[in-house]
C-alpha cells in the first residue's frame, strides 16, 4: 500500500510504547525515508493496494493500540505485537497514530477499558500460534472497534444519531498472514474514516476475497453503511441481511441499522425491524433506535412522542448537532417554543465538538448543511413566536388569523433564503468533492455524490417552505390581488397578467416529486390563500388519495369549502380530519370559529377546551373565556376564575377580564382593569380603544378622544377605533374636517356597513378623496344596487377621479331610478346626478351641454346653489367674469347661500377679476370662516393680498394653502413668484420643484424654475425645463426667448435664433426678443438682418431703452 503523507521532521513519530514507563519511538529521519519507501514498494508490488491520494496534515490521526497476542511461551506474542507496530508505522504515514500497550486484556471489557483509556479508536489483540511469525499464517486477531477521533461518516447526514455499531470484531478464527492481511486491513479501516470509504471498502473486499478464512461481518457493515451514503438504499439492505446471518451479538445494533435504511427508502418493513430491535434488547435502551422512532413519530404527527424519545436519545447519545437540531424540530411542532430556542443555543458548541472529528475535505461541507438546517429551524422557530398555536408549521399556518406582520414575515424569509443559501454551497461542496474524487481514481466519489443528494433534499425542503412563505407574505402585502393590468390581460386573452411566482416553484417541486405530500399541501395552501380554490381543492385531494390516514387534506377542503360560505360542508370536512387526528388543531380552531359565529357557544367551547389541552397558553385559555362570556351569564364565573390567574401578567387576558366586566353591567370597574391592561402594555392598541368606549358609555367624551387617539398612535390598522374617533369628531365634538381624515385613512382596512360606507364617500368627496370615495361607495353598490343616493354618490365620485363615462352612465342611473319620484331622497338625487353631468360636459368641452344640465337642475330645484354656481363657472371660463359675477351674487343670495363656502369662493374670485379686491378679500374670508379647510380659497385670499400690496401677508397666506394640501401645485408656484420677487432665490427654486413635483403638467413652474436655473449659472437645466414648458404650452413666447437666450450663453447661435425668432412669431411686440435676434444676427456676420431688427425697434419705440440700445447697435455696424 502507497501513502503519500509525510510529517515534518519536527513532528513527533506516530508511534507509541505504553507500559508501565511510556517510552516514545523517535526514527531519524533517514531511516524514515528509507523505511516509508520501503513500504511504499512492498505495499505496491506485494499487495497491490489502492493509492490513497488526499492530503490532509490537519486532520487527527486513526489512533490503534496493539496489545499482546496470547501466546504459549509468554514472548511470541509481544514480539508480533511489535512486528506489527513497525509494519502500521512504516506504511501508515500520518494516517494513524500507533499506541503499543505492555497489557494484555483478558477479555472484551478490559479490551473496551484499554480503548477509552488511551482514547483509542481501534485495539487489536487475538491469539498467536506457537513460533509465528507476522508474516506466516499463525494470527488469529480480534479488534475493539469504536472510531470517534477521526470519521467520516460523522459528515453523512444522519448517521451518527441514527446507526449503532458492534465495537467487537473477531477479524478470523483461523490463522492469517499478518504481514498481508491484517496490516493492510486495518489501514484500510483508517483510511475508510479518512473519507476514502470508496476505496476503503473495495480493499477490504479484495482482502476478504483474498483471505477465506477471514470474517466478513465488518465488511458487510461497512459497505452497508457507504451504500447508504451513496443513497442506494436497496444495496445498503442486502448488506445488512447478510451481516445478520453472520452476527451472533449485537444483532439488536444491526437491525436497527436495516430499519433504518428501508425507512430512507420507504418501506414498510422498516417498523417491523425496529420492532424487533426493541425485542432484541430485552429491556435495555439504545440511542439511535430512539431517534428512528422519532423520526416515525414525526411522520407520523405524534410530536410529543417524537419528543420523549428524542430526549431519550440526547441522554444516551454524545453530543450531536444534528440531534439537537431535530429536538429543535420536535420541540417546536409539538408547540414548544422555549425548548426549542433552547435546542438551537446548544447547536454552535456540539457542532464544534463534532467537527473536530469530520475529515478537513468534507468539513466545509459538513458544516455548511449543519448551518443550513440551523438556519432553517432558527427561522421556522421564529415564524412561530408570531403564531397564535405553534405546532407542524403547516398546522401553524393553518391555524394563524390573522396572519403575522409582513415585516416578521420577511424577517423569517431572510433567514431561510440564507439557509438555502448554505445548501446550495453544500451541494455543490461535495459535488466538487465527487468530482475530485473521480478524476484520480475513476469510479469513486460515490459517496460525496449521495450526500450531495441529501443536500439537495435539504434544500428542497427549504425550497418549498420558503415558497409557502413568500404566499404568506404576498398575501398579507395584497400582492396575490391580480393588479388592473391583469384583469385587463385575463379579459383580453383569458390569461393572467402576472404569475404568482411562489405557486409556479411549488408547482415545479410538485413535477419533481408528484406524490410527496408536504408539496402538495403546500401549493393547497398557496392556491387557496390566492384565492383559487379550484386549484386548491384539486390539490388536497391528492393529499387524501396519497395519505388518507393523515388530516390535513381534509382540513384543507374545509377552509376552501368555508371560503366559499359553505359552513355546513366545512364543518363535515373539519370533523373528518378530527376523526384522523383528534390532536389537529387547527380543525379544531376552524370549528370553534364556526361555532362563534353560529353563536353554537357550547360548540365553541367544546372546541376551545380541546385547545386547551393540546396547549394551555393564554391565547387559548383567554380563548376559552370569552366563549363563556359570550355563552351568558352562566359562563361569568368560569370566565373570572380562568382570566384572573392570567391577569396579572397578560395584557390579552386583563382586556377579556374587563369586557367580563363591561358585559357584566360594571363599567368603572371595566375602565380600571383597562387601565392595568396598558400598565402591562403601555402601547395596546386594543386596551386603548376598549377603554375610550367604556369612558364614553360613562361620559368622558374628552377622555374618550384621548384614549381613541392613542389607540391609533399605538396601531394606525385599528380600524374600529378609527370609526369611532370619526364618529365622535363629527357628532360629539362636532369637527367633521377631523372626521374626514379618519375616514379617508378607515377605508383601506375594510367595512361592510352601507351606511358608513356612504359616511366615507361623502366625506371622502368633499375631500377629493377620489379613489377613497369611489372604492367606498362601489362597496356600498353592492350592498344595495337599486339606491339612488348611492348611485347619485357614486356618479360624483367618479367625476371626482376624472372617469367621465363611468360618471355619466352612474348619472343616468340614478336618473333613471328616481324618475316620477318626488320624495325629497328622489329629488336631491336627481339634482345631484344633472350636477354631475353638467361637470362632465363641461371638461368634454360642451359647455352648452353643461349649461341645458344645470338650467334642468335649476327647473327642478330653483333654489339649487350648486346649479347657480356652475352656470357662473361657464361664464368665467368665456372670460365673461361681469356675467359670472352676477350667478355667483345670486348663489350668495339664495337661502343658505351666505353659509355656503364655495358660493362664496367663486364671488371672491369673480370681486378678484373684477379688481373689487375688498369685497373680494371680504368673500375669502367668508368661505374660509365656513370651511376653514379651504386650500383654493387661501390662494385667492393670497392673490388678493398680493393685489392690495401686502406680499408678506400673501406669502404667509399660501404657506397656509399648502399646509392643508401639501400637492397644491397652483400655490407652490405662487409662492415661489412672491420668493423669487423678495430675492430668496434658493426658495423660490425650491417653491418650483414642489410644484413640479406636485404637477409636472403646468408650463409655468418650469419656465419660472429655468428663470433661476439661467441665474445660477446651470444652463443645460434651463435648456431641459424650458423645452419642457414649451412642450406643454407651445404659444409661450416668453419660454422660446429665454430659451434662445441660454443657447446663446452657450454659444450656439443657430439654435438661440430659431428659438427667439419663434418668440417673436408668438408676439410680434416682443422688443427684447427683436433686440438680441439683432445681436445674433451680428455675431453671424447678418448684419442686413441685424440692421433691420434694429431698425423695426427705433422706428417703433425710439425713446424706449430698446430703442435706444438699438440705435447704439446701429451706429456700430459697418456701413452697407
């Protein structure tokens, strides 16, 4: 046998004499040489052995301890021990760490006490025959075989925990050649711990072959357990049965072994072995049965029994971080969190004590499909701390509403993209290594193929949690809604726009494995939450087909059947999968729910009690208790003496305590208990808001306010508190503008109330809250199609949010329903919807349309302020603003009028027009007094201050515009004119940008912008904002001059004459533009054309400063 390993000459030899007086071997290092190539030669022509070829000089060394033969003249024996000593030095090479021992063991326990002792991880010992040498057939040798310093099978996943080995091997019975058989056998088995198990076991095989007299039960055992790494399950069996023939101890050892690999290959005689590896051991324990059991039990869903033979196992067994990882797993699906947490804190250092032991080649390898797997359950442990009910992670899921925040949810995302992450390299660590392995000894690299394998099956377990994740937080983003686009692409094409992207890689792990169940329960539970219950249905039934013992298909048909309003179908689905698993909770959870809203309250408690006893924890305890408030009087009791215990410390039970209260007819005392709620949790939302309406049945309307509002600060979803607080604002406290925010903010967290959704709208419209408006108001459609004042809201809401056809049909139909009614609801809808059609007219630009609209209005409601107010509109948009003046005076003067803030607003605008600045001034104010929310009304009241000489006054009055609307491009622009004419350049600048910003459509706020971009020296941001004005509002004659101004600040004479030469098209008056196309003119040597642009300006304004700067010009050109 060739080794290639040599040590540094400063390294001690890897050989040892232990006796009474420990006496280390030191070889110069000539004689080393010549003795390593002496072996190499005789290994390589006498034996034939496999080349070795990994260098591995940090890796510990196979450590062997030679004892004494037994002998029949008290020396023969030591002298083989010796002669065998020198052979395993010689060939070894740093592969093994020699250890010879004065001590003869006298049997199997002293051997084993020999082993521990020096830390050993094989004895050889046997007998001699009398005058044997080590090269004659005269050894019959036995091993003590327990391998822990250095193992390779330490890297293949699941080993450790999972195979127990015999630690006692009779190698033969009759006399062997030790020269040629036992030396190369027991390198072998060094080697095969150094990671090349391949080639290992092919030399043992020859050997075996070789040497009939030799007991092949080690090599069966060997084989077997490399087949099994490999992944050949089927050839990892036959090995076993046939060390079973052989073995006549430890059978109990080796038939848990078989179990375990027909349990890799699934099947079903898998239990039966282990069954009967129970039998063989009579009573005694035995680690790595526990965690096959375990490993049945998960199967299985019975958790807690997984867990009590984990346990078992981590008593038994050294320290694993593979076994702490799946206690972690048992931990938290058998709902133990803490435990859990506590397995994964344990999981660093028992990786690090068995790393030690993995051969440095596959280390990376080994530890990265550790950290994979860590990563993995540190992540799911997390998810479920957010979880009401812990358990199975799918149960977990199943049974979380609501589900927890994006945020936690794309925390646990993160952790398990990097465990994928780690996976990945794992895989591709031991495909590098099988690579390797191939390309120096073609046929090898098995071994590193399969756990590259099992690396793959790792990360397609993380595959397909993280893409059951990723629907989770589509679902709680509002990502699995198909958007606009796609509705449009589904009704164009029949297709989708988009393709949910966590469902098309659960499909495709689905094409992978069809009939693995946790994928498809996985994509049942990805179509469902996305709303395609077709799909999921589909799905569950195939979890039925395929494993009809378990619950979980059932329990999935029954949400959809639930999502689908079917209780009573539910309901039978949910009982079948209870009939499967009395344990499954979340069947139990959805039949409590149904039983809540049944009002079936000895159901849901019957249910909830079950819970309980799966997992007592405050949310099922306080679960349990509001069930019985809610059953009645006759719960109160039971209720108070379950929350009271729990009070103390949980804010959720302390609110259920005091809505017992509450319901119970003590109000103070409800308010108290609520007061300790936001002592335990100073930022409970719901302890809040439950308290503000207790303050209000006891009349504490400013306590009230106050708590609502924090419940608000705490949590801005809170939807009912958001109601509440609006309708307080606009009854109680009488500020319906407060009230409208509330409103605004309510409605995208959802309410099916007609008349609070018609609350909404209307505020929602008076806000220009279009989208809010129209969303709120479609919902009430639905609730009540055949409503003309919903219609009629409807229609304005659409104007609003400028979708003029939908406004006119929505118009026409509430037309339509209130024709021949004269009931005032009939006919406030009917104005209302000639209003809004009227609107639409005008910005299709049929203003004669608009006007027979409002003339209809008026014939109906002669006292319609709105329909006056429009007809007066139509006027100024003609420039007629002494006509328009007029409607607006008699808006004011119908009843009502003076109060009405828009009437007032447009006679203010009219006086403004009308350079009547007091009256006008007076009318802002007006509006303002009655609407104080009244950004367009600021502006005019800012205009007029402007007007009358009070800039400073104007400015503060715009700043007060924007406030209230923050996007009011009219006002930024105002006021960056007022800035820019008070020399506070900078600001100004900035006025224009947030008037772009806020409307990128006003040609005005990039002229101006360009203004002081040219001041500033930033040309090419002049040349980009005037263009873009021009662009907006071609017949701009100021925007082409100073356009050709900027290019000629650059230089470029063309483009600067062509742009000012259009500003003089525009505006023939234009004297400065005349002026500089002379110059231009000039600068091209035109000075024809530059004379007569001159020319056109002194006999035009001769006096005037261009004028005059013309006639200098003129007098300095040459002369024709």
């Amino acid at each position: 046998m060739r080794w290639p390993w040599q040590r540094k000459d400063k390294e001690p030899s890897a050989v040892e004499q232990v006796s009474d007086k420990t006496a280390p071997q030191q070889p110069s290092r000539r004689r080393w040489i010549l003795l390593a190539l002496a072996a190499i030669a005789l290994a390589a022509i006498a034996l034939g052995f496999a080349l070795f070829p990994i260098f591995r000089p940090t890796d510990p060394r196979f450590v062997i301890v030679i004892t004494p033969f037994t002998d029949q003249d008290g020396r023969t024996g030591s002298q083989i021990a010796s002669a065998l000593t020198r052979q395993l030095q010689l060939q070894g090479g740093n592969l093994i760490h020699v250890i010879m021992t004065d001590t003869r063991p006298a049997n199997s326990t002293e051997a084993l006490a020999i082993v521990q002792r020096l830390n050993a991880d094989l004895l050889v010992s046997g007998s001699v025959i009398a005058g044997g040498r080590l090269d004659s057939l005269s050894l019959r040798p036995e091993i003590i075989y327990t391998p822990h310093n250095i193992d390779v099978s330490q890297s293949w996943y699941g080993f450790t925990m999972r195979f127990a080995l015999p630690n006692q091997f009779v190698i033969s019975t009759d006399p062997i050649n030790g020269q040629t058989t036992l030396v190369p056998y027991l390198l072998a088995l060094a080697a095969y711990h150094h990671g090349e198990a391949d080639l290992a076991v092919d030399q043992l095989q020859r050997l075996v072959e070789n040497t009939p007299q030799m007991n092949p039960l080690l090599l069966h055992i060997l084989r077997g357990n490399l087949l099994w790494a490999r992944g050949w399950y089927s050839g990892a069996a036959t090995e076993y049965q046939a060390a079973l023939s052989l073995a006549n101890s430890d059978r109990a050892l080796l038939t848990n072994n078989l179990g375990a690999i027909l349990w890799d290959a699934r099947s079903a005689d898998a239990l039966r072995y282990f069954a009967e590896a129970i039998d063989l051991l009579d009573g005694r324990d035995l680690g790595q049965l526990r965690v096959n059991l375990a490993l049945w039990a998960l199967r299985e869903q019975r958790t807690r029994d997984a867990v009590s033979d984990l346990e078992q196992a981590r008593n038994l067994l050294p320290t694993n971080p593979e076994l702490e990882l799946l206690l972690a797993t048992a931990y938290r699906e058998s709902g133990r969190i803490t435990d859990a947490q506590a397995a994964l804190a344990r999981f660093e250092s028992a990786k690090t004590a068995t790393g030690r032991r993995v051969p440095y080649t596959f280390l990376a390898a080994y530890e990265s499909r550790l950290t994979a797997v860590f990563f993995e359950e540190r992540a799911l442990t997390n998810l479920e701390t957010h979880l009401p009910l812990t358990g199975p992670l799918y149960w977990a899921l199943e049974a979380a509403n609501p589900l927890p925040s994006a945020n936690d949810l794309r925390q646990v995302r993160d952790q398990l993209r990097i465990a994928t992450e780690h996976s990945t390299r794992s895989i591709n660590l031991w495909r590098q290594r099988a690579t390797g392995d191939a390309a120096i000894v073609p046929g090898s690299g098995l071994m590193a193929t399969g756990q590259a394998e099992r690396s793959e099956e790792v990360l397609r377990r993380q595959k397909l949690i993280l893409a059951l994740l990723e629907a989770v937080v589509q679902t709680v983003e509002g990502r699995n809604k198909p958007s606009p686009l796609d509705q449009m692409i589904a009704a164009l094409f029949g297709t989708g726009g988009k393709t949910n992207s966590s469902i098309t890689t659960l499909q495709q792990l689905r094409e992978q494995q069809p009939d693995d169940v946790l994928t498809l329960l996985a994509l049942g539970f990805a179509f469902r939450i996305n709303e395609q219950y077709d799909e999921a249905i589909q799905s569950y039934q195939q979890v039925i087909d395929l494993a009809p013992q378990l619950p979980d298909g059932y329990a999935g048909i029954g949400t959809v059947t639930l999502a689908r309003d079917d209780q009573g179908g539910a309901k039978e689905w949910f009982r079948q999968a209870l009939e499967r698993n009395n344990q499954f909770f979340p069947a139990h959870l959805m039949l409590a729910r149904i039983a809540e809203r049944e009002r079936d309250w000895s159901t849901a408690i019957q249910h909830w009690r079950a819970l309980v006893a799966w997992q007592p924890t405050p949310y099922t305890v306080v679960n349990l208790a509001r069930a019985l408030r809610l059953s009645g009087a006759g719960g109160f009791a039971e209720a108070e003496r379950l929350l009271v215990p729990l009070a103390m410390e949980h804010t959720e039970a302390t609110i259920e305590l005091a809505r017992l209260y509450n319901d119970a007819g003590y109000a103070k005392e409800a308010a108290e208990v609520y007061r300790d709620a936001l002592t335990l949790d100073p930022r409970s939302t719901v302890a809040a808001f439950e308290l503000g309406e207790t303050y209000i049945r006891l009349g504490d309307i400013q306590a009230a306010e106050r708590m609502l509002r924090d419940a608000l600060a705490f949590d801005e979803r809170n939807l009912d508190a958001r109601l509440r607080l609006a309708e307080l604002y606009e009854d109680r406290l009488n500020q319906p503008e407060r009230a409208l925010e509330q409103y605004r903010i309510a409605l995208g967290q959802g309410i099916n109330d007609r008349d609070r959704l018609l609350a909404i709208g209307q505020a929602a419209i008076t806000g220009n809250a279009a989208s809010i408006a129209i969303q709120a108001l479609e919902r009430a459609l639905q609730l009540d199609p055949n409503s003309a004042t919903t219609n009629e809201l409807l229609a304005r809401a659409y104007l609003v949010g400028n979708r003029l056809e939908a406004a006119t049909q929505t118009a026409q139909r509430t037309l339509n329903l209130a024709a021949n009614r004269t009931d005032p609801e009939a006919i406030t809808a009917q104005v209302n919807a000639l209003l809004t059609l009227a609107e639409v007219a005008r910005r299709r630009n049929d203003l004669t349309a608009a006007e027979q609209s409002y003339q209809q209005a008026i014939a109906i409601d002669p006292q319609s302020i709105a329909a006056h107010i429009g007809l007066g509109e139509i006027a100024s948009s003609r420039g007629n603003w002494g006509v328009a003046r007029a409607y607006f005076e008699t808006a004011v003067a119908l009843p009502g009028g003076s109060d009405d803030a828009a009437a007032q607003f447009w006679l203010g605008e009219a006086l403004l027009r009308n350079s009547d600045f007091s009256r006008a001034l007076a009318a802002y104010q007006r509006a303002l007094q009655l609407q104080p929310q009244y950004p367009e009304a600021l502006l005019g009241l800012a205009q007029t201050q402007y007007a009358l000489g009070r800039a400073d006054d104007a400015l503060q009055t715009v700043e007060q515009a924007i406030r209230q609307r923050s996007n009011y491009a009219e006002a930024h622009l105002f006021r960056g004119k007022l800035l820019q004419e008070a020399g506070r350049f900078a600001e100004a600048r900035a006025a224009f940008d947030a008037a772009i910003g806020a409307n990128d459509r006003i040609a005005e706020s990039f002229y101006r912008r360009a203004l002081l971009a040219i001041r500033d020296g930033e040309l090419d941001q002049a040349i980009r904002d005037l263009n873009r004005a021009i662009a907006l509002q071609n017949n701009f004659p100021e925007a082409h001059y100073w356009l050709g101004r900027a290019y000629y600040a650059q230089g470029r004479t063309e483009s600067a004459l062509q742009a000012i030469q259009q500003a003089i098209t525009l505006n023939p008056d234009y004297s400065e533009a005349i002026f500089y196309s002379g110059l231009i003119a000039e600068d091209q040597a035109n000075f024809t054309a530059a004379r007569n642009a001159y020319q056109t300006l002194i006999s035009r304004e001769p006096t005037s400063e261009w004028g005059q700067r013309a006639l200098a010009q003129i007098e300095r050109l040459p002369q024709p």
